[in-house]
C-alpha cells in the first residue's frame, strides 16, 4: 500500500508541476496555447512522476541486494 500511494503522490506532483510549466509556455503564445500546453504538460509530468518512483525504487533494491552480498562475503 505504501509503494501504492507513493508512486500517486509523486505522479500527481509531478503532473502539477509539468500542468504549471506547459501553461506557462503556452500563455506566451495565447490563452487557447495555455490550456494545451497545461494539459499535454500534466501528461508529461504524470509520466515523468511515474518512472521516476519506478527507477528509485529499483535504485533501492540493488543496493539492498548488494549490501546483503557484501554481509555474505564478510562472513566468508
């Protein structure tokens, strides 16, 4: 449950983030450019969020597995 609501948390921030920079750039161009900037930046982010969360993750279980290699070979 917990991997669960961190990878939701962290791909709503991310969504908001990317919303905020895509109508950002798209107001510059005009308020119809901001809506589709916000909307395709929100999917950029969501995506963004999502991967990122993945990759930690993973980042984690090596170094788990590599500790748990190190202890082995210091007991040998």
């Amino acid at each position: 449950m917990k991997k669960r609501l961190k990878r939701i948390l962290s791909r709503a921030r991310y969504a908001a983030i990317g919303a905020a920079v895509g109508a950002g750039i798209g107001g510059l161009v005009g308020r119809n450019a901001a809506s589709t900037g916000g909307a395709l930046g929100a999917i950029v982010g969501a995506t963004i969020g999502e991967k990122r969360v993945t990759v930690d993750s993973f980042i984690e279980d090596v170094k788990e597995r590599r500790a748990e290699r190190v202890e082995l070979a210091d007991e040998d």
